[in-house]
C-alpha cells in the first residue's frame, strides 16, 4: 500500500467538492480511507469501531473544508481528525477496552504453501513483535505504530499527533532502542585464548 | 534499514487490519442526512432507485453506469446543509462539550475573558492532565489567526502547580519573559513551539508540548494553572488575561 499521498488529486477533490460535487468527496474518501482505517485500528482495535470513527472524522473534515486551503497537504490534516477522534472514543469507553485486542493476537495467516511447522514459527516470531510493541510506553507506542505499522512518514506522524518533528524522531529512537533490547538476541561473546 | 526496522514492516503486513471496506457511501449517507427537509423528497428517490439497483452496484464496470443514470456523474449536488465544524476540531484539542458538560466533566469552573465574545467552542481532554478544558475562539480582527491553524485565540485551564520550576529548563529555544499577572509570576514564551513541565495535582510530573506557533502567557491562581496562546503581542496577551475572574 502506497502512503504517499497524491497532492495535485487532492487539491482538484477539494476545488470540487467545496462546489458541490459530491462524488469528488467520494473519491477523496477512497483516496485515503484505507491509511485512516489503519491509523484508527491502532488506537480503538476493533474494526467496527475504526470504521465509525473514521466515518465521523471524514463528516468532520467535509464540514471544515471551508476554511481549508486545498493547496495544503490533505492527509496529515485528516489523520489529525481520526486520531482525535478516537481518542474521544476511548475516553469515551474507558482506556482499558482499547488494549483489550492487543495486536499481537492479530496475526494473519502467511502462505498456504508452506508447512504448518513453519507457518507457526513465523506467526509466533511476529506476535513477538506486536507483543514488544503493545508494550511499550504509550507515546512511543504510537509513535512505532504509526511509523512502522501504518507506514507513515516522520512528518506525517509529527503532523497526525500534533507535535514536533525532534519529538517523532527521539521518541523513535528510544522505542527502536527497546525494541531491539527486547527482541534482538545479545551478541555473543568473543572467545580469547 | 536495521533489522528491527524490516521486521516491524513485515509485521505490519500480518496485523489484521480493516481491509476491502469501502466508507465513502456511509460518509456520504451521513452528511446527506444533515441536508435540510426540502430537499429530502429527491434524495428519496434517490434512495429507493438505489436499493433497485444495489446488486448491479457491485460490479464494477456497471457502477459509472449506473451513476450516471442516478444523474451522479458529474452533476453537482449539494451535499446539504450541514454546519461547519468548529474552531479547533482539528487541533487534538480533546472532545467538544458544551459549556456546563465541560465544567461538569473537568471539575472547573469556566474562567473566559469579560472583553471577548463566548469561545467558538469548548473541548475537554485527559493529556496531558485529567479535565483539561481548552476555549477556542476563531481568528478576528481581536485575536489574529496564529500562524495556518485557523485559530484565533486558545485558552486553556487545567488543575497544576509548579510551572514556574521547570519551564526554564525546558524551553531552550523559546524566549521567556517573567512577568506579572494577577501580583503573581507568569511566564510569557515567545517563538519556537515549546516543552511545559509541571507538576499536576497529584505531585507527578507531567509534559505538555505547545500546540501551535503562537505565543504564549502562563499563571497560576488558585490551584489552576492558564494558558492564554495567541498570535497577540505580551500587553494585548496581559489584557486578556486581566479581564479573567480570579476567585
């Protein structure tokens, strides 16, 4: 899946729609519905509750596009709306029911062709993974999420989480940094003599 | 790419994401729904020709078709009525409340300034403090638009002390000014976006970035610490905060 975003579609989806045409806002929807469902699965892990928070966020940024300046980057500003909407949606139900789905047990099957045996080798090394990740410290935790897993860029995560770029790049390192403590055996020691 | 990092890209691709879902009908079923009574008897008829037509809808090369006999393609149609969204909506400013539902929620009683309008909106968050209530008002000739936010003027009340501690060391890059509000020290920062450290009311310590390239005046009174940000200059920022109830 691409996640660069395509700016000159944007701008004419935006011209278009603030004239009324309702299925340029259809494509703009489809242009980035896929990469908002993701990012909004990361915060509420349920699907039925991503698709409704992403639904919302899309309303809200229709009714905003008046003061929107459709020469300005589209994306980054829509993920902004579907991240704070789903916070609202875990405040709303409580923060313990976000993790109730950890994704590490959310592995998807990986090909058919190979042998059972190592078919589960695979999917156990990657619910490690997500494991180490849904371990994290929150802001980290996001941060990983949204450049890894989503597949945003550091600007585009910085501008979906409002904060700065030097604050998406060291969170980064330190959540790599433990990650990789966690998850990336020690080497092993030289022998002398 | 380090191994972690290929590692997590491929993990990414095992996670069970929303996938196949197309939204862009309900987004658009929504904000029809918003569009006002008079013209509910076409977008009806609409309907019930779709729901004829929904099997055939499903296969692609049939959908242009279809659309253009609905008279979608390329026809403008007004996606209703619906009221725009407010000031700061998209600003991860928390949850918009009215005002009575926010001062429940927070546990604070609404501080605005007496020489401005009501706030445009009101919003309520736990980050970085539980009932952390933020005013919002939209750009006016009073309270120019600070920088591309399509903000006026930001204000934000939340139950901390200590600020003055910490916020020395923790803006190196923005310039801080000491000044006096309500015969207390305030701070006012101008410049780069910067870091507030401060202690909430259980004594933790806690990190609030600033929101927007604006300038900001914080203070303390009572328990409750403000924060006024604008793109207004220290005395207009004072102004405000002075026309502020400080029981």
């Amino acid at each position: 899946m691409s996640v660069e975003g395509r700016p000159l579609n944007d701008t004419s989806l935006i011209v278009a729609t603030k004239s009324g045409d309702a299925r340029a806002y259809g494509e703009l929807v489809r242009a980035h519905q896929e990469i908002a469902l993701r990012v909004a699965y990361l915060f509420v892990r349920d699907r039925a509750e991503a698709e409704d928070t992403v639904q919302e966020a899309f309303v809200k940024a229709f009714r905003a596009l008046g003061r929107v300046d459709p020469d300005r980057p589209f994306r980054p500003w829509l993920l902004a709306i579907v991240r704070n909407e789903a916070r609202n949606r875990i405040r709303r139900q409580g923060r313990q029911k976000a993790l109730e789905t950890r994704l590490a047990g959310e592995v998807a099957s990986g090909d058919p062709a190979r042998s059972p045996e190592s078919l589960a080798v695979e999917a156990e090394m990657y619910r490690g993974i997500l494991g180490a990740v849904d371990r994290l410290p929150e802001r980290q935790r996001q941060v990983i999420g949204l450049r890894y897993l989503v597949g945003l860029t550091e600007a585009e995560t910085a501008a979906t989480l409002r904060v700065p770029l030097g604050t998406v790049k060291s969170r980064t390192k330190r959540a790599l940094e433990r990650l990789r403590d966690e998850l990336e055996p020690p080497s092993p020691k030289e022998e002398v003599g | 790419m380090t191994p972690i990092d290929g590692l997590l890209r491929e993990a990414s691709e095992r996670i069970a994401w929303p996938r196949g879902v197309d939204i862009a009908p309900a987004v658009l079923g929504r904000l029809d729904r918003g569009a006002d009574s008079s013209r509910r008897p076409a977008m009806a008829w609409v309907g019930l020709a779709a729901l004829a037509v929904v099997l055939i809808l499903a296969i692609p090369p049939a959908r242009e078709a279809i659309a253009d006999l609905l008279g979608v393609a390329g026809i403008h149609i007004e996606l209703g009525t619906s009221e725009p969204a407010n000031a700061g909506f998209d600003l991860s400013l928390g949850e918009e409340m009215t005002k009575e539902q926010a001062e429940s929620e927070s546990g604070l009683v609404i501080n605005a300034p007496a020489d401005l309008p009501p706030p445009e909106a009101i919003y309520v968050s736990n980050s970085p403090v539980d009932g952390e209530l933020t005013m919002v008002w939209p750009p006016s000739p009073a309270t120019p638009e600070i920088a591309d936010s399509g903000v006026g003027l930001l204000i934000t009340q939340f139950r901390a002390t200590g600020v003055g501690n910490y916020l020395k060391r923790a803006t190196p890059e923005t310039r801080v000014v000491v000044v006096s509000v309500f015969g207390v020290d305030g701070y006012w920062m101008e410049g780069a976006p910067h870091v507030l450290v401060f202690e909430d009311s259980d004594g933790v310590a806690r990190q609030e970035l600033s929101r927007l390239a604006g300038n900001v005046l914080i203070w303390e009174a009572n328990g409750v610490t403000y924060r006024v940000e604008s793109s207004l200059d220290l005395r207009s920022a004072l102004a405000i905060a002075e026309s502020m109830a400080t029981d």
